[in-house]
C-alpha cells in the first residue's frame, strides 16, 4: 500500500547530518592542511599583500560558518526567545530582591 500523501518521512539521514563521502572528504582535506600548516604559512608569506588578503579571505568559509541572512520568521522567533530571556532576567533580579528583603 502506497504512503498517505503528507505523512512523515521515515528513515534515512537526519536533517543537518553530513553524509559519509562529504564527511570523509572534509577530514581528508583537514588532514592535508594540518600536516603542511608549516609550509602553507611559508607560501602565504611570501605572497604580495593583496594576495595573501584575497587567499585568506577564500579560505574563511572553511574556517568559518557564513551567516545566513536573517528573514521576517528568524525576527520573530529571536523575539519571542528575548522576550522569554527578560522573564528570565525579570524572575531572577525579583528573586534576588526578594531575598534581600
């Protein structure tokens, strides 16, 4: 029997779960970095300013996450998560008053 239209998925990978070839792949890239660190910060010395600038830069979204740009939903869910931060704060500095009293 076919799956009902809009049920769950079921099985596979986990959302955000790299899968094994781009895993292996990553490690395999760190591990050529780390084992030649010394010989690429030799490289990026000798390279013009400008240059070594522009590597660097090409270099920090593996060093790095990009940011994601930020959307309508994003702002209201950082807004409802400030406003249960400050009912925090707020219940914490009324228990901490209270405590001296």
């Amino acid at each position: 029997m076919a799956k009902a239209k809009g049920s769950p998925k079921t099985g596979g990978r986990k959302p955000g779960t790299t899968n094994r070839s781009t895993k292996e792949i990553r490690e395999h890239i760190a591990n050529i970095v780390s084992e030649n660190i010394d010989t690429l910060n030799e490289d990026l010395q000798q390279l013009k300013p400008e240059q070594r600038i522009d590597v660097i830069i090409k270099l920090l979204p593996w060093a790095a996450p990009k940011i994601s740009s930020i959307d309508e939903s994003s702002l209201k869910q950082e807004g409802t998560r400030k406003s249960s931060l400050q009912e925090t704060l707020d219940k914490l500095s009324q228990l901490k008053y209270d405590k001296r009293m």
